[in-house]
C-alpha cells in the first residue's frame, strides 16, 4: 500500500499530472484522501497564495496554460467536446465557433475565464456510451462522425458544409446508440445527398 504524501508534496504531485485541470475529486484521488473538506481547503490555500488558479467553483488550474477543451469537460460530468469544435476542425462545416461546444446531461451557456462554453444536454444512456469518443489532451472528443451523428441527433434540421471528410461506414457504425428513428431517416437523407454529389462529379 502506498504512503500518503507528506506536507511538501501535495503540490508536487498536483503539478506532475497530466492533467491541467483538477476538481476537488481529482486531488482526494491524487493524494489518497477521503476528508474532501481537507482536500478542498488545501486547494483554496494554494490558489490564495499563487500556487494554482481558481478557474471555476471547484476547479483549479496548474496554470494560465491549462487545456480549454479539458475545461469545458470537467464543470459538468460526464460530458465530451462535439458538434461545431469538432465539426469545424475536421473540415465538416466552414464556420468557425470561438465557444467550446460540449455533449452534456445539461444545456448550459457559459464563460469561464473569458472562453464561451455551450453545452448541449444529451439523453444519459447517449451520453454514457463511448462508442466515437476518443481520448486527447486529457479530454474526451467525439470523432468528426461521432459529432455529425450528435448534430444531427438534436437539431431538426442543419446545413453542413462538407460531407466528403466523414468515414460513412464509422456513421453508420455509432448510428444505432441514438435508438432514434428520425435521426436515421436524416441520415441517411445526408448519405443520399452525399452520393449524389459523388455521382455528379
């Protein structure tokens, strides 16, 4: 069984994560303490005296150079970075977004240190599975077909830029976690635009 850390290492180990961003949660892990409120109150005091910032009730940073995408995953959990960050990254839509755009069990318009946050609240058994979800930079990400099939999931209707930079068989993969039979018809609506615009060429 591992030691719990001494006095001088508490911020030690803080700051040898990989993470940029920590809840209160993270750091009980980290030090192997089940008393939250001692947990807690060590993170105030470091952020008191410079040692971390306080970027969100209950979430600190190692630095000003923390992860935003890493942020906007962690004020409310679980969720992951999809539809237009994602979207707009791989060339799917044109239009660029400077809010963060995150799958989540609440809809919610933040900012958080300047950085705009949109959350968009997903049914928990979509939400729960991982099924086009990768993990990067200690965040989880939908893929670009993953984020496609969350659009489309929760908007009647949308106009994509770009379908020729999504992988057809992974849609058709993560389609059925929606159990959702309008979300099927538009895709495959999509799919028979797409084609089209194949054939056309």
């Amino acid at each position: 069984m591992n030691k719990k850390p001494t006095k001088g290492e508490y911020l030690e180990i803080i700051l040898r994560s990989p993470q940029t961003i920590f809840s209160t949660k993270d750091a009980a892990l980290l030090w192997e303490e089940t008393n939250h409120k001692i947990v807690a109150d060590r993170l105030k005091k470091y952020a008191r005296t410079g040692k971390l910032i306080r970027v969100h009730r209950g979430l600190y940073a190692k630095d000003e150079n923390y992860h935003r995408l890493e942020l906007a995953t962690r004020i409310y959990t679980p969720s992951y970075v999809s539809f237009e960050t994602v979207l707009t990254r791989a060339g799917v839509n044109f239009q660029y977004y400077g809010n963060i755009f995150a799958a989540s069990y609440v809809s919610r318009e933040l900012t958080v240190s300047g950085q705009k946050i949109s959350l968009v609240r997903m049914k928990d058994f979509v939400l729960a599975d991982a099924t086009g979800i990768e993990q990067r930079d200690g965040c989880a990400i939908a893929s670009r077909e993953r984020a496609f099939l969350d659009r489309i999931y929760v908007s009647k209707d949308y106009h994509f830029d770009n379908l020729t930079v999504l992988d057809w068989d992974k849609i058709f993969t993560i389609l059925p976690i929606y159990h959702n039979r309008r979300t099927e018809q538009k895709v495959r609506e999509y799919f028979a635009a797409y084609q089209a615009n194949q054939s056309n060429r």
